[in-house]
C-alpha cells in the first residue's frame, strides 16, 4: 500500500510517502523566516504560503520517489485541528488528487498522527499511555490502537509549547524560540524552588501553564538584563565569550519546572490506568516539544519507574511532518476505515468527529 500523507495545519507545508510502514520520501517547507517578523504565525499568511508551494512540493517528491499519481493507493491528509485556512488547503489539494485518481481518502486527526509516529521507527506497543506535547496541545491519552484514542486530560489554557514560545519572546529570542530556552537551559543548573509546578494542587490529568508564563514574566520584570537587546544577540548567544549565565540560570529553571510538571502528571495517569486494572505496556511522548532535552530525560525516568517501555520520535518527527500523516492514514486505512469527498476541516477548539465510512471485509 502506497499512502501519500499531506500537513498543512500550520506553518509547514509537508508531504511524505509511506509503504507498508516505511518512509520512502519526505519533502517540507517551513514558513519560520516569515512569521518570525511578527513574533508568531499569522493565519491568513501561512494559507497563502501553503497555496503557493503544496503543487511544487508534491512535484519534488514524486520526482524523488519515482512514482506517479496513478500508483497512489491512499491520500491521507490532516483535517484538524489547525489553522482553518491553512487545513483548507491541504484538505483541498487532497480532494483534488482523490477525485483525479483512484485513491482512498482519509482524513487524519493531527495529534494522534503525532503520537503515532514514533512507529516509523519502532513497533508500537499497545495499550500505551500518550502524552502530546505541541505548540497549541499537551494531553494525556490512553491509547488502545491507531483508531481508538481515549482522552485522560487536556490543556485548559496555555499548553507547554506555548508558554516556551511566550516566555521567549518577552526575553526578545527569535521565533519559535523553544530551541533556545532548552540550549541555554543545558549550560546551568536548575533553580528547582525558583518557579511553582503549576496545577498539581488537584488530583486530575489537565494542563494550565498561563500561571508560570505569568511567574516567569514577573521575574524578567525584576531581571531586565536578561532581556536580549536585539533579536541578533541570539546568533551570539552560545558563544564562549558572552555572559550569558544568569539567562541560562532561567532557562534551565523554566525547563526543569515544565518537564517536572509533565512527570508528575503522566505518572499520575499510569498510576489511575494501573488501578483501573488499565495498565499501560508503554508510554509514547511526541509533539514538538518532545525535542526538548528535559522532556525527554523525564519520561525516560518515568518509563523505567513503571517499567515499561518509552517510545520517543527522532527530533525530525517531533515537528509537523507528512510522514506521520502518511503513516495514520496507512494504518487506518488497512483497517478498512476513509472518507468521502465531503470531508470537512475541522480547526482547533472543536472536536474531531469519528465519521469514518468502514468498509466492511
């Protein structure tokens, strides 16, 4: 089976082919440069991007994989959640392809594809514990197989990723500067007392990381030579000349306060799926902040204190990416499970309906 997988829920425009479980090709373009000057993606100019490159992309990687449109079985293309412009691209490019050919439509939950990708590279083992780590999500879910997620808790306002690309830009780093808090943060050590773990005090699986944004912002106030003269600062940032300790004491600080409030609450889901007699076989971490050096060193710990195993992404499949698109779709389809040219985008903020037509074998 031959699945093409298409992203366009954000600020990459990605497509991948995958078969029978392996990564034949990949090709993406980042809009980074462009949204960087505002600080942030801007909606309406991230859709027109994708408009302009989706066409070329898929020309490039049918060129390097050797294929045509014709051997395509399936195109599976992310729905939601998302940009609503942005995922109207790529759903209609998708459509397009579906209705000119004889592929099979799928449309793709973009979080469970994240968690699903660590599979191009290991088998998965279910049942599992998930935790999705993004720029606009970090849940916690009990997964039972590519098509049965079971959401356990959920971000109530500001997720991980967005309290990294926050906090960063009040210290003037370059957007998404979530890479240069965990480098910085590498050269100290932590301040374990210096931010609180926020919402531990209750004894449910949901996120809010708006009151450490806020923590974190107060304490810049009181420290403001540690703000970055100019953007430009950050291309000598890790030079071995430039003080920059008390700037990666808060780093450091900040990153140790995130991944240890994402451990003590995966921990608390093993343990409830534990009682329930749900124990998981494996924790799978993915999403963009699943790159983050302490992230990944806390489940770590966390997989071996329960004894089972951790399946992690390579840094490439922690971004958005069309191979783990490709990959969802490949798997749902073998189950028997598409759409039809109806399909709708669903952007974030609402549910992602279970509306699979299924074929019946």
């Amino acid at each position: 089976m031959l699945t093409l997988g298409i992203e366009t829920s954000c600020d990459e425009t990605a497509l991948a082919l995958v078969r029978d479980g392996k990564l034949l090709h990949s090709v993406m373009s980042t809009q980074i440069d462009i949204h960087a000057l505002f600080g942030g993606v801007v909606p309406e100019l991230a859709s027109r991007e994708h408009y302009r490159l989706i066409g070329r992309l898929y020309d490039e990687l049918l060129e390097k994989s050797g294929v045509t449109t014709a051997d395509i079985d399936v195109v599976a293309v992310s729905r939601g959640p998302g940009l609503l412009g942005s995922l109207l691209v790529g759903l209609g490019f998708a459509k397009g392809l579906v209705a000119a050919g004889n592929a099979r439509l799928v449309g793709i939950n973009h979080l469970h594809a994240h968690l699903l990708a660590p599979g191009l590279e290991e088998d998965l083992i279910f049942p599992a514990a998930g935790l999705l780590v993004s720029g606009g999500h970090t849940h916690i879910y009990r997964i039972e197989g590519p098509d049965n997620f079971s959401l356990l808790g959920r971000t109530l306002d500001d997720a991980a990723g967005e309290a990294f690309d926050k906090v960063a830009k009040m210290l003037n780093m370059p957007y998404p500067g979530g890479r240069y808090i965990d480098r910085l943060g590498r050269m100290a050590e932590p301040e374990s007392s210096l931010f609180t773990r926020p919402y531990l005090d209750n004894d449910n699986l949901d996120f809010s990381f708006s009151g450490l944004k806020t923590a974190v912002g107060l304490y810049i106030q009181k420290n403001p030579h540690l703000i970055l003269a100019s953007q430009d600062m950050a291309s000598r940032l890790f030079d071995e000349n430039m003080d920059v300790s008390g700037l990666a004491h808060l780093c450091a600080s900040f990153n140790h306060t995130v991944s240890e409030t994402l451990r003590i609450k995966v921990e608390r889901a093993i343990g409830y799926m534990k009682a329930r007699g749900e124990a998981p076989r494996s924790l799978i971490v993915a999403g963009g902040v699943a790159a983050n050096s302490r992230v990944r060193e806390a489940m770590d710990g966390v997989a071996k204190r329960f004894g089972i195993r951790l399946s992690l992404p390579s840094l490439f499949l922690c971004t958005d990416n069309g191979a783990m698109v490709a990959y969802a779709g490949e798997l749902l389809a073998a189950k028997g499970m598409h759409h039809g040219l109806d399909l709708d985008a669903i952007p974030r903020g609402q549910k992602i309906p279970d509306d699979y037509l299924r074929e019946v074998h």
